[in-house]
C-alpha cells in the first residue's frame, strides 16, 4: 500500500467506533482476525456485484448491516472496498449532453408518457442508439447509477487493516492538540508538520528529540478541533516507524447532551500490527552529493529545531532547514540567530499544488531537486562555486528565460495567468514582466500586464 | 522597537508589544502575541501607532449604483453605519436584502467579499454586482478561484480557505448569515480580520440557539422587520394543501415499518419531542433492533414523502398552471431526480456541478424551461422573480426551510399571485410534520 499523503480519505464521523471510558480514555475499536469472516463476506458481496450499480450494492450492504452486531463495521468496510473497486458509467453516451438535449427540446415539462417517449426516441435517432441508451444516460454520471466494473482486489486481513488506520485517522479528526513520541526518524515527521501548515513544540533531551507536541496557530487561543484532519494526516507516517507513541485530546460529542468533551487518545507501536504496511515514496539524494541526514537538534530562542540535512561544502557544513512559506518570518530570525554563533543553515522550502514559490529563497515544488539545492547553496557560500558552474548558470538562466518569455506570449493578455506563470518560478513578475517588454500597472489587488508596444501605439 | 501587526493563519501577530492587551495571549512557539483575527479593528484602534500590515493594500473604490432603495432599506443601512458599520439585518425572503448589501459596498468603498451557502448563490451575487456597479466579481468556490477587490464566496470555501484569505477583505457580508453560527462556519468569522462585518438573514434565530454566537464576531441584530409589515413589496400568495392518499400495498409497508419503529422507542422508552431527541435515537441505533428501527422509520419516510400518487398530483398542478413557471421542491435528491426523469425538467442538487445549475437556472429564468425539481439547494435567497407556482413534494419540518421555500415565489412582479402546493400523504406522520413547518409562515392556507 502505497504512503501518499494520508488520511486524505477517512471515514465519516458516524462510522468512528470507540469506546469511552470513566477515566476519559478514547479507544478504537479494531478489527483482528476475528472479524475476517465479516471482511470476506464484504469483499465476496462485491464481487458477486459485479455489472450491478451502486443501488443494488447499497441495498445489499443493508442487508448485510442488519444482520451483523455493528452495522457501521459493515458500512466502514464497504467504503473501503467500494474506494478500492472501478465502477463504469451505466451508457457510453455523454450524460451532460444527453440531459441538454432533453431539456431544451420544450420549455413546458413533459405531461404524458407518449410525448415523454417520443423525445427519449427523437434523441435516440439523433444519437444513432436505442431509446434505453438514452434513458440510462440521462444520470448516467450520477453516483448511485455507476456500473461496478473491478471488485476491490484484497484480502480480508488486508481490508481489516485499513478500516483500523481509517478508525485511527476518523478519531485524530478531532484532535486539538498531539503529542508524538519514541520516533528515531524524526525528519519526515517535522517536514509534515510543516507542510501541513502546523506548529509544534519540541522537548529535548541529552540532545536527542524525546517528543513533539502538535497544535495550530489558533490552538493557542482557543481548544479548536480546526488541525484535526491536518494531525490525522501525521499517522500514516508514524505508524509505519518500529517505536513511536501518538497521544492526543481529542474532542467528542458527548451522547446525551448538547455539549462536547475531551478525551485522551493513546496508541503506540504494540498496536502496529492491526495497520497496513506502507511503502515509502523515497526521495534521497545520489550518493554523489555531499548530503547528511545525521543533524541534531540545534537550539534557538524560545525552542529547537531538527534540520532537515546537512550539506558539506569543502569541509564546512551547512544546515538545511525544510520549512513552508508560512514560518518564512520565523525562518529568517533563526537563520540570522544562528548566523551570529557561527553556524551556517539555509532555509529550504517546499510548496505544493498551486502555492506560489517563495521569492528570494531557496525554494522547490513537491520534492526537493537535490543538484539544484547543491548549487543553490554553492552559490550562497562563495569561494565554492566553479567558474564552468557560472557560465552554466548564466546558460541555463538564459534559456529559462526564452521559456518563460515564450509561455508569457503565448499566455498574453492573461495577466493572472502571466503573473502566476513567474512567480510559480520563484521570480519577482513585476522585474521579469519589464525586462521582458511588458509594462504593469496595478488594478485593485490585481497585477495588469500589456506588452510595451501596444501602450506605445 | 515599532509595534507589528501581522496575518497569520486567522490569528494577528504582534510583535514589540509593550502594553498587551487581555484578549492577546503570548505564543512562545513564535515568540510574540497572537490575538484571534476578528479582533483586528479593536487592536488597530487600540494601537494606531502600530506598523499595520495585516491587510494588502487595496486602492480605494469609487462604486456607484442607480439603484432606489425603499424606505427600510435606507432604516436598515443607517442603523448598520451608526453601530460602527457591524450587524445583522432580519428581512422576510424578496425583501430586497441584496439591494442593502449593495448600498453597504457603495457606502464602504473598500475590498469586500461576499459569503453565501449556494454556489447558485454566489453566482446570484456575482451576476447583481457585475451589473450594478459595471466591474468584475470575483469567485472563490464552485470550481474558481479568482481573488478581485468585489469577490463572492461560499461558505465552504471561505472556511476552507480562511487561514490564507482572512486578510484580503476588509468588508464581508454573511448572506443567510443563521448558517454562520454553525461550529464550523463561525471560524470563518473569528478567522477573518474585515474589520466592517454585514450579515442578512430572513431567519435569524435557529432553533439549536447558536445565533447568540453571532453577537460577537456580528455585532449582533440591528434591523428587523417581518412578512406582515412589508405586504406592500411582496407578491399576494396562497397556500394549497393538497391531501393525497398511500395505496393499499404502500399503506401496508408503512404500517409495518411504521409499526417496527414504534416498538422499539416504545421498549427504549425514548421520546422524540425534537430534533434533539431524534439525534439521541440515532446514536443509541448502533445495536441490531436499533438498526432495523431506524431503517423502518427511514422506509417508512420514504413511503410517506415519494408516494406514487404524488407523482400524479404534480402532474394534475403543472398541467393547472401549464405555462406559469414552477419549483417542485423535495427533500432528497432521488425525488427530485424521479420528478426530472417523469417531467423531462432539470434537477438541480448538491451533486449538480456548479456550471450546470448555472446553465439550469438560467433557462429557467429565461423561459427555456418553465419547471425545475430541487431537493435543498434552491430553498434560500435565489431569486426567480417571475416563477409564480411552489410545489412542496416533501420536506423537513422545519418552518424557516418552508418560509424560505415559500420566498422563492414572493418576488414582487405586476399583478403576481403565487400559490405555494403542498402535496401531503394522509394519514401518515407526514401530516404533523407539515403542521409544524407552517406555524411562522402569515395563515394563508387552504385545504383542498
């Protein structure tokens, strides 16, 4: 099973199962080998479904949910399995075009069924089909319509493992605050943190990390379950270590009244068995770059922080720290703190999805590139950096450039488009825009760009 | 050192602060003081010598409108300026609350979003303040993501979205302001720095009393005026109830699904006085004979509110008023779904793509088609002025869900008479749930 990001799927909040106890524990309720039968029954369900559509797998399901103890193991089950199954929809034809061509046949609706038969059999000639093609696709990209085409291909034990992550994942939803314990590989776990947009606190001891408590900005303010999806995204990542330890608060709907309390959540690696194995996505760099992945935790005001790597230049070492935009300010003040003892670190940032790099700094999109970062901090460090790597530089900024001047006119007059097509770079658009014959004016909070020339005529 | 005021994640950063105030709390993770964002007026007016950078800079706008506003709405906005230009305004559904949220832009001239519940919603704003005031609108949900000075949100997407969008606006009006009070859309509130705050609403209090939660992050209610007041700008409307009957093999599984659910909360001794209880009932159905007592009670519904015949009293209404344009309203989307298949209209859902009802609601508008079935989406503030006929198939009973349903065709239109259907099945717990949706609503009703 493969890491990804984690917990991007979890259940619904009516599908955590958990017992509470006096003392104002939280426990999940997992799935062993007891319950393989109940998981077979679910995967041999949807395989016998097959060519069926979600209805009938929903009516099923029900059937199955009324006869076993705890219909939401059953219904936990199912989303799983039917997550992991492909489903068709029910007619080749376009659903949207299909419904466009129904309702703009008459403004009046369709009062008799003869007159309601003679459009679906008009379209049906239009189409060149049959007139149930067409009634099948009228909301044949509707949910409860699809087709399941591929049963779920796993095991009972397997399927088992992933309703526990997902219980576990479903409970940390709530969570208000987190504490991680007993990890040796400390990195991936700080790098989430970030990335996730958290905060943490870390407590140290004989220079070692002995835990990390997680929270939001807003936690300081107030007890918000608003970090929860973003903690339940950790565990995957834990989970997978040989020792760790995860207690959170989480908070809960109480039964019988209106209000919410909070609980203590605890589970460590003696539960790591009811999990599924995680393959790593590696990102590690060729043994050919100066990288080392033994830093020690560096302490700085008010804290510690773990870089990320160190990179060896000609015998001095230069700390790298992993961070998002979002701690930039914070970054800059270690950075300069650490400067004036003597210690050299570059902060490093990752942004994904759109996010806009961070101008001025070392900065990549999803992964760290390892030789782009070797020569960032090259060219930081003087009296490194070799006169062919400058010529290269320059070569490879100038081509850069042709690039972006060719993407820019071609996305002219898209000034958004243009503005992100620069900044997604790394680069300030206002200097590139100029430099490269545009002129840019300001309109509310928006950038507009118009070529030169054209302001000229 | 200069104080600094800072936009972080829904909370405002100060640092250098040498007099901190109560409601600042210091946040040794970052070393300096965080104070939730919504406080951001009260610290810039606490500490005016701060370096203030909290908000982009945003150019001042000059936005004008030849729109009239009537009477109350003049009261209203007077009455939002003199409470330092925060709180909610209570109008009944076509009162023209848009018309008000339109002067308060004009008036304030600054970077302002708009939040409403709908993408049918925010694209109903988008459309009105595109035209209005002659600049571009832009939209945060539904699939767009274009940040303009005049911007339209929904709620999901404004709390989605609330940690790196909190400081782009300093004006935000909360349209169907009651879904704020939630305990999850009310973050948008704390989390958002606009220091100028409007929220409009046909229905402010709700019944789980978390509008006292608006209070503080809204400036609370400062205009209200009821249906009776405003007769004058509304269309004349009447209330049918039409009574319909289960057929004998659909009267026999209501019974007995009927029967099932009784038993059980009879044996629980549980008592469903409200929605409260009703959510009790349903967290202790985790056990096998709970289970099957909630699935008889949901077969049951299902029976009551999509009888057959229901289909056939639609048919009788549309073919009535064939011409006019109506809303079949109902409460889940497979009825909804079944009515657009039967009538060949379009069905407009949550699992409608954001474009697609854009494209449906236009027709409708339009006269492209002259009938729509919708489960929830149309109940609030989209505005159809000239559809004439509702068509409750079923609902909840909730009475701010039917007074909404019921604004849906009050839009003042010349010589306009809107009649509002309810097709009820008799004998059938149906029959109290309509009882009480219609208390709140003026008596205008007639049993056929």
């Amino acid at each position: 099973m493969p890491l990804h990001q984690g917990g991007e799927k979890v259940f619904p909040t009516d599908l955590m199962i958990v017992k509470k106890t006096k003392k104002g524990d939280v426990r999940p309720v997992f799935l062993s080998s007891d319950s393989s039968d109940l998981a077979q029954s679910v995967i041999n369900f949807m395989k016998s479904s097959v060519n069926h559509n979600m209805d009938y797998i929903d009516r099923g399901r029900k059937e199955i949910e009324v006869r076993s103890r705890n219909h939401k193991v059953v219904r936990g089950l199912f989303l799983i399995a039917e997550r992991m199954s492909k489903f068709r929809p029910p007619s080749e034809l376009d659903a949207y075009r299909v419904r466009k061509e129904i309702f703009s046949r008459s403004p009046l609706p369709v009062l008799d069924h003869s007159e309601r038969n003679k459009v679906f059999m008009e379209i049906a000639a239009e189409m060149k089909t049959d007139v149930s093609a067409v009634e099948n696709a009228m909301y044949g990209d509707k949910e409860s319509d699809q087709i399941l085409v591929e049963p779920p291909d796993t095991n009972p034990e397997d399927l088992c493992r992933m309703f526990n992550m997902e219980q576990v994942e479903t409970i940390l939803m709530h969570s208000v605050s987190m504490d991680i314990r007993r990890i040796r590989d400390w990195h991936n776990v700080l790098r989430r943190i970030k990335t996730l947009g958290l905060l943490c606190s870390i407590k140290t001891g004989g220079g070692e990390i002995e835990s990390i408590s997680v929270s939001g900005p807003m936690s300081i303010l107030e007890r918000s379950e608003r970090y929860g999806i973003r903690m339940a995204r950790i565990f995957r990542l834990i989970c997978r270590e040989d020792q760790w330890e995860v207690e959170a608060n989480i908070m809960l709907k109480e039964r019988d009244t209106k209000g919410k309390k909070t609980y203590r959540f605890r589970a460590g690696d003696e539960t790591s068995d009811y999990f599924p194995e995680f393959q790593e996505e590696q990102n590690t760099p060729h043994s050919r770059f100066p990288v080392s992945f033994n830093t020690v935790p560096v302490t700085v005001p008010e804290g510690v922080i773990v870089p990320y790597c160190s990179v060896n230049q000609g015998g001095r070492e230069i700390l790298i720290n992993l961070s998002v935009p979002q701690s930039i300010d914070r970054d800059r003040e270690i950075k300069a703190y650490l400067f004036e003892k003597g210690i050299s670190m570059e902060n490093v940032y990752l942004v994904f999805g759109s996010e806009k790099k961070v101008r001025g700094e070392i900065c990549f999109r999803d992964s760290i590139n390892w030789e782009e970062l070797i020569y960032e901090v090259n060219a930081r460090y003087p009296g490194i950096s070799t006169r062919t790597e400058t010529k290269k530089e320059k070569a490879q900024n100038s081509d850069k450039m042709m690039q972006i001047k060719q993407l820019l006119d071609h996305t002219y007059p898209d000034s958004e488009k243009m503005v992100d097509i620069i900044e997604k770079e790394g680069l300030s658009a206002p200097e590139i825009l100029e430099a490269l014959g545009y002129t840019v004016t300001w309109k509310g909070l928006s950038m507009v760009v118009q070529k030169k020339n054209v302001l000229e005529d | 050192m200069t104080m600094t005021m800072d936009f972080d994640h829904g909370t405002v950063i100060l640092r250098n602060v040498k007099q901190p105030s109560d409601y600042m709390v210091f946040d040794p993770r970052i070393n300096a003081y965080r104070a939730p964002a919504y406080m951001y007026g009260r610290i810039s007016i606490q500490y005016p010598d701060a370096d203030d950078r909290v908000f982009e800079k945003c150019p001042e706008m000059k936005l004008t409108h030849s729109e009239t506003l009537r009477s109350y709405q003049k009261k209203a906005i007077s009455k939002w300026k003199e409470n330092g230009f925060s709180g909610t305004i209570v109008l009944p559904t076509a009162a023209g609350k848009t018309h008000i949220g339109m002067e308060a832009i004009r008036q304030l001239g600054t970077s302002v979003l708009v939040v409403a519940p709908t993408i049918e919603l925010i694209q109903q704003w988008r459309t009105k303040l595109e035209k209005v005031f002659g600049i571009e609108v832009g939209q945060i949900g539904g699939g767009e993501k274009t940040f303009l000075p005049v911007s339209v949100s929904t709620y999901d997407s404004a709390f989605l979205m609330a940690e790196t969008m909190g400081n782009k606006f300093r004006l935000v009006i909360f349209d169907e302001v009651h879904h704020l009070a939630s305990d999850q859309y009310i973050n948008i509130a704390k989390m958002f720095a606009s220091p100028y705050r409007l929220g409009l609403t046909a229905t402010y209090e709700r019944t789980d009393l978390l509008h006292e939660k608006l209070e503080e992050y809204m400036g609370g209610k400062i205009f209200e005026m009821g249906y009776e007041e405003l007769e004058d700008y509304l269309a004349d409307f009447s209330i049918v109830r039409i009574p319909v009957e289960l057929t004998d093999e659909e009267e026999e599984e209501y019974r007995t699904n009927r029967e099932i659910f009784l038993r059980y909360i009879r044996r629980e001794r549980i008592r469903l006085k409200g929605p409260w209880d009703f959510e009790k009932f349903i967290m202790r159905s985790w056990n096998p004979e709970g289970r099957e007592a909630l699935l008889a009670w949901r077969r049951s519904r299902e029976i009551a509110f999509s009888a057959r015949v229901k289909i056939d009293t639609v048919r009788y209404v549309l073919s009535r008023h064939r011409g006019e344009k109506a809303i079949i309203f109902t409460e889940d989307t497979d009825t909804a779904y079944l009515i657009s298949r039967e009538f060949l209209i379009p069905a407009l859902t949550y699992l409608t793509p954001g474009p697609e009802r854009k494209e449906y609601l236009q027709m409708f508008r339009e006269g492209k088609v002259t009938a729509l079935a919708t489960s929830r989406v149309l109940d609030e503030g989209v505005d159809v002025p000239d559809a004439t006929i509702g068509i409750v198939l079923s609902g909840s009973g909730s009475a701010r869900q039917y007074r909404q349903r019921l604004g849906r065709i009050l839009r003042p239109g010349s010589g306009k008479k809107a009649v509002l259907y309810e097709i009820v099945t008799k004998s059938t717990s149906e029959y109290a749930t309509s009882s009480r949706r219609r208390k709140g609503v003026p008596n205008r009703s007639d049993d056929s």
